[in-house]
C-alpha cells in the first residue's frame, strides 16, 4: 500500500492548505509524502480541474506534473485485479482491464473517474459522514461531469446571425434518470438524453469536435430535441428568445442585481455611487474604510481597483531622534487583489471583493498584497459616512 497526503493549496495569500490522507492498495508499503496541488486558474472549476489532471496522470502512470509549481502525485499502477483507493477513511474500489477503467465495478472512462476522485477528494475534506459520501458517489456516478456542470450554471451555446457570433446561456433541468430538458425558447424545452447533452457540452464548453451534436443551428437544435420541424415563427421567436439570454448580458445583469441586493442589505456599510463614468464602490470594513472602482484598463482577473482610507507614515528627526507622523489620509493603492480563476463578470468582483473587505480583519492577514498600505491602526483613521 502506498500512502500520501494530498495538499490543495487554498485559493488565497495565506500560505496554508486543505489537507487530505488518501492511500492506494498494492502489493508493497510506501509513505509518499506530501503532494501539493495549485489551482489552475485558467480553468472554470482551478481546485476540481487540477485535482483531476493530477489524478489522471498518476492513474496512467505518468510522473509528469500538472504545473510546475504541483508536486507529481504518485503513480498508481492499474490491473484487472481490484485495488482500494482510501480518501481520509471513505475507500473506493479502482481496477482496469485492457484500456477499460472501472470504479466500484462500473467501467467509464478515465477522464470521468479522475474527475469522480477529484469531487470526492475534496469532499471528505469537510464531510466524515460515510452515508453522506456514499449518496454523493452514487450521485456523481450516474451523472457525467459536464451534466452536473450545466445543471448547476446553464448551457453555453452560441450560433451566428450575418457572420455574427451570438453566445447565450440556456437553461437546464433534469428530468429522468439520463435524461434532460432545454429551453430553447419561452417555455419552450426541448428533450435531450444525457449521453448527446454530455456530447454537446465536450464541443460548447470545451472545444472538443467529436460526434455530430456540433455547430448547431437554432433551426437544427429545434429539430432534433423537440423532435419536429420548426416553423419559420418558432425559428423568430426562438432567436429572440436567444439574444435575450446572451452570456454576458446575463452576467452583468446578475451581478449588477447582486451589488444593489449587497448594498440594501448592508445599507450602513455598503454604498454605490458613479464617478465619470465609471461604478465606484465604498466599503465599511470591521477597521478600515475601502474604495473600489472599475478599472480603466481591465484584465480577465482584475477588472476592479482597491483602494484604501490611509495616512503615509513620515519620519521627522529631532535631537537625534527619529520621530514617526502621520499624513492626512488619502486614497492608497490601487492594491493588487486578483481573482483566482478568469472570466469573472466587473460586478462578480465588484461583490467578491466588497464581502471580503467587510471581514477586512480576516481578509488583511491572507492577502499579502493589502498589508504594506495600512499604517495605522484599525478605526484610527475613516472617512465621513455621511459625505460619501
């Protein structure tokens, strides 16, 4: 048996980890060690997508490391005979014969087993209950990765109009044992199993050109999950219905509506105002004042500036003796805080940022980039509520 102790590093400056023990069955004994793993933060899901590269790498026995700064996890070499994968006490059963991965006896694909490891990996982090675990691996086993990623943030599809690219979002409900609905247009849905729904995601999420279910038309897409021939008025409304769902109109929609919600909710500490243009932020923390506005020059993980309500320290030397003072405060910054994953909306980090600030007490001792800007103490220094 080998044994290692995973270490996904925590998506802050903190420096610290989620731990977790896991063990693989074989017919030797070993203490690996420590095995870090970082975020991707190009990928939509950084934790889960970078714990399931890295599985899958030791499962085909490869040593090669996910990013430069992840340690290789340990090889786990597969055969027809049945090997227990232990997860901080909850064990699964693994084996392989031929090109055929199983888990617990049912064959799937490899991709779709590191990404099952993955989940359950980081579950039993936080979950000890072994009844828990066991109902959230039936579910994950039943259910492809993709499905359950579009049951949980709605399909991305997109056609064009005059060479005009259109990205929309869908909706998505289950509504069998392998079988979902889409609302292809106002309470129109159309019946998709999970096998072509899980095909259609590998295409529109990422990029993968296999199987037919590719580059469809609204008029096709109609077609083949309403199961008839669409009018020249269901292609109308249909289309309309679409580019009222366009993805980013969706998410700054949401997210403009989550900042209002944010700032009736903390009505004392949260105000929202506008300067030449641009959505500024002021925000009331447990022991400084912050400003956050939107950036001028954006990136996909940084499209909202920090700043906060401090002095400068000045040093004065008298009788030989060096003398620290305060400046009138100012707005410091802007302070590097960047987002872990990309893609996020302006108003997404606009609300991320704004409730991590509330807990600025918390937030100063895991974001490293926060604490050369503070120079005095909390509440020493703030600004005026009420002129804000």
């Amino acid at each position: 048996m080998i044994k290692w102790t995973i270490k996904l590093v925590r998506p802050d400056d903190s420096g610290e980890y989620y731990s977790q023990t896991v063990s693989f069955g074989g017919d030797y004994s070993q203490e690996y060690g420590n095995v870090y793993v970082h975020p991707d933060r190009k990928s939509k899901s950084p934790i889960q997508d970078s714990l399931s590269k890295s599985f899958s790498l030791a499962l085909k026995g490869k040593s090669t490391q996910v990013r430069q700064t992840s340690t290789p996890m340990p090889l786990m070499r597969l055969d027809s005979q049945p090997r227990l994968f232990d997860m901080g006490g909850f064990p699964v059963v693994l084996s392989k014969t031929s090109s055929q991965y199983s888990l617990n006896g049912k064959t799937m694909t490899l991709k779709r087993i590191s990404d099952i490891l993955a989940r359950l990996t980081y579950k039993s982090i936080f979950e000890k209950d072994k009844g828990v675990m066991m109902k959230y691996l039936l579910k994950l086993q039943n259910m492809p990765e993709n499905i359950s990623y579009v049951l949980e943030n709605r399909f991305p599809y997109f056609f064009y109009e005059d060479f005009n690219r259109i990205d929309v979002f869908m909706n998505v409900i289950q509504i069998g044992e392998d079988e979902c609905a889409i609302e292809i247009a106002d309470g129109v849905w159309g019946n998709i199993s999970f096998g072509n729904l899980n095909t259609m995601c590998n295409f529109y999420i990422h990029g993968k050109k296999r199987g037919n279910w590719k580059y469809l038309s609204p008029q096709e897409l109609f077609r083949r999950t309403v199961g008839h021939e669409p009018l020249d008025s269901d292609v109308k409304v249909m289309i309309n219905f679409l580019k009222q769902n366009r993805q980013k109109d969706i998410v700054e929609r949401r997210a403009a509506e989550l900042m209002k919600e944010l700032s009736e909710q903390y009505p004392n500490r949260i105000k929202i105002t506008e300067e030449k243009g641009r959505a500024v932020m002021f925000v009331r923390g447990n022991g400084f004042d912050w400003k956050l506005i939107e950036s001028t020059y954006k990136s996909e993980i940084q499209q909202v500036t920090t700043m906060v309500w401090q002095p400068m320290m000045e040093s004065k030397e008298e009788d030989g003796e060096v003398e620290m003072t305060y400046s009138e405060p100012l707005w410091r910054g802007p302070i590097c805080i960047d987002n872990m994953a990309r893609g996020s909306s302006v108003g997404d980090q606009f609300v991320a940022r704004a409730l991590a600030l509330l807990n600025d007490s918390m937030t100063v001792k895991i974001v490293n980039t926060i604490r050369r800007y503070l120079t005095a103490d909390e509440n020493k220094f703030r600004i005026d509520w009420n002129e804000v």
